[in-house]
C-alpha cells in the first residue's frame, strides 16, 4: 500500500519525549519521503473526534528541530478513552448514541490518513489498536504505529520507555533543591513524592541518580554539611511490602541521630491501604475515564507524612512533587539518542505497513521492533531484585521484600 498521509497525535500526561518524538517523525518523513503529507490532531483523540488538526506545512518542517529543545507536546494532549462513550457524551465529545470508534474512524477516513502514529502509553497505543481493528472490520485499512511514552516505564514488554530516564534525571535535580530544606528545622521529616501510579521504577531510578549525585560532592562534616544529612533514608515502591511501623522504628533513630528523615516515594505506594481506608469512612475515590484512581484526590504523599510525623517525632514536616517538574522537561542525551532510534523505525515501519508499539522487546532478547499491539499492556512491575537497587537499599538500612500480589 502507498502512504500518501501521515498523521501523528500524541496523549495522556505528559513525558519528556513528547516534542522530541514528534519533531523527530518529521524529519525522518522529511528525509527520506518528502511527498507524504504530514497532519497532527490537537490534543490527542480529543482532536481525532472534533476533527481539529494542524497541516505540517514546509515551515513546520524546517523547524521540526526545534522541538529536540523542548519539553511538552506542541500538537497537545488529553485523556480520552474511545471505547468509553459514556464519559465522552458527558464531554460533549460525541452525541448520545454514537459509537466513538466510528466518529473517529469516519474522521480518518474523511481525512484520508493511510498510517496513524500514536506517541503515548499503554492506554493511548491500545486505544490505537481497538481503532485500527473497527477500521479493518469495516474495509478501511490503518497502519498503526505508536511509540511507548511513560515516565513509569511500565509498558509490557518494553525495556526503556521514552522519557523516563529524563524524568528520573529531573526528579533527581528536584531532590537536589528540596532536601536542601532538612537543616530548615532541628527534627524535619522531608517525602519526596515521584509518579508512578503502579511501577517504582521512577522512584528507585530518582533515588539512585540522587545518590550518584551525592558521589560527586565534597562534604564538610564539621560545618555540618555531611552526606548522611543529605541522603535518601528511605525508598517506598508499589512492588515493596510496607512495614510502617518497622520503618518507623529505624527512622525514629535516624532522626534521633542526624536530626532529619528523607524519604523517595512513589504515589502509588500504599494506594490499596489509603483507598481502604477512605471508602471505610464512606467517601467516593475518584477515578479517571481509564478507571484509574486519581492519585491528587487521595494525596499518597501527605498520608505518608501523617503516618511517619508523630512516629519520628518530627517537629516540621515538608511533602514535595516532582512530577510536573519532570515529566513537562526537555528529553537528555539519552532519551534522544534512544527517540532517534525509535523514530527512525517507526517511519520504517510505516512505509512497510507494519502496525505496532516501537521498542525493546524483553521478550525477544530486546530486539528493536515493532511489538504486535495483543502484546502491549500497561502496569510492567519494576524488579525490586535488580542488583543495583537492592545494593542502594542495603547501603540505606532498607531491607526488601516483596508486596503481596494483592496490594499491585
């Protein structure tokens, strides 16, 4: 099948590749097949179902590098779910009675697009997947290609998602400020709270990254500035059992002795027991379109501060995100390099009509491909038994062991 156009559209949060993945599709196109038109819906599939897109014209191409330096989305995202037509009524997204697939399948067709690359996660690359099967059921064929952006890094079976080493890079500089703030009280309890609804991942690279960073500094122990005060003294993933009041009592001592407690912690660290805890006393748990529970509305990171504050004897208590910081960055050195690679197949596999999630396939010996849409799942739990975060625990006086299934 000949392409003749090409459409992109990025969704869900935002990860620092979005610009850069989008930039880099562009100039692939732009060299090695210079006659496929180009258009990228707004905001995701929220423009897939009002038909709002942008034609990327000569000028757009010649500064697609541009995008390499920024952070965000310039086509825009949102979360939509198009097998969810009940939310998407109430939004005004589509009438009462239609099929969302369709609205989006007709819009695609209406505008002649022969391949549609999709930059998201596990929710946006599925939701690819249902659309381009309604299509082929109904005799329009789409070659769907997407590319697996997440700060999590939680894509099944992905190895690296794109963005997530800048994101655990940024949570380290934001760490590198806040903690700062431990001398601000003579007994402070500081949490750095990271994203990760599901998977530690982020939360363990942050913490990892920080302390590498603390390698590099000099230190003045008798001012005062000593690395024990600057270190991470706890970390608290969704794969780790939680033995609070075990942890307590090591960090009571920590206090004791140093006069300030650091903790890493990913949001969805403890979500089963704060959940649980809310619908006992009767109150409603928000949840997005996807289902998922809206980590703002239950504020993971403060219900850590209640239950470490009093325990250690804090006297102030600080709760920091890292998360938007992050995840709207620039792509690092090693997120583009890792962009370039992906881009580069995912144009291939478009000329080739091969549909599928771009990446590192830990199924098939991390080959780089193009993994079959089935194969695609979200909520990849991190290996709490990798060598190098259980040596960083160990050097913390953290032991681990693993969360029972049920908690995940």
């Amino acid at each position: 099948m000949s392409v003749r156009r090409v459409a992109l559209l990025t969704a869900g949060g935002f990860a620092p590749c979005l610009s850069s993945a989008v930039g880099g599709l562009i100039e692939r196109y732009t060299e090695i097949a210079p006659e496929i038109e180009l258009i990228a819906y707004e905001h995701g599939y929220h423009g897939l179902l009002t038909g709002t897109k942008i034609t990327i014209d000569d000028d757009a191409r010649r500064g697609a590098g541009v995008l390499h330096r920024f952070g965000g989305s310039p086509i825009g995202n949102s979360r939509v779910k198009l097998t969810n037509a009940e939310d998407l009524v109430r939004r005004g997204l589509v009438r009462e009675g239609e099929n969302p697939l369709a609205v989006a399948a007709e819009q695609l067709r209406a505008d002649g697009v022969d391949v549609l690359h999709t930059i998201g996660g596990d929710d946006t690359n599925t939701t690819a997947a249902d659309l381009a099967a309604y299509l082929e059921d109904n005799g329009y064929h789409l070659t769907v290609v997407g590319l697996p952006k997440t700060i999590d890094n939680d894509v099944v079976p992905i190895r690296q998602s794109l963005g997530a080493w800048t994101a655990a890079e940024e949570a380290s500089e934001f760490a590198q400020n806040i903690i700062g703030e431990h001398r601000v009280s003579p007994r402070m309890l500081i949490v750095h709270e990271v994203m990760g609804r599901h998977c530690g991942w982020l939360t363990a690279a942050a913490a990892h990254r920080y302390r590498a960073w603390l390698d590099t500094q000099e230190w003045v122990p008798s001012l005062g500035l000593s690395r024990e005060r600057w270190d991470v003294h706890a970390v608290f993933v969704p794969e780790m059992a939680l033995d609070i009041a075990g942890e307590a009592d090591r960090l009571r001592g920590v206090m004791d002795s140093l006069g300030n407690v650091n903790i890493f912690l990913s949001e969805g660290a403890g979500v089963p027991e704060i959940v649980a805890e809310l619908e006992a006393k009767g109150e409603e748990v928000q949840r997005d379109p996807f289902g998922h529970v809206k980590l703002d509305t239950i504020n993971p990171g403060a219900w850590f501060a209640k239950q470490f504050a009093e325990k250690l004897g804090a006297e102030k208590v600080m709760v920091q995100k890292s998360g938007y910081f992050s995840r709207s960055s620039r792509a690092n050195a090693e997120d583009l390099r890792l962009i370039k690679s992906m881009t580069d197949l995912a144009v291939q596999c478009a000329l080739e009509s091969t549909s599928g999630v771009i990446g590192h396939d830990e199924e098939d010996s991390d080959r780089l491909k193009a993994v079959p849409f089935p194969r695609i799942a979200g909520g990849k739990a991190f290996d709490i038994t990798q060598p190098w975060f259980t040596d960083m625990m160990g050097a913390i006086g953290q032991s681990v062991s693993a969360a029972p299934a049920a908690a995940h």
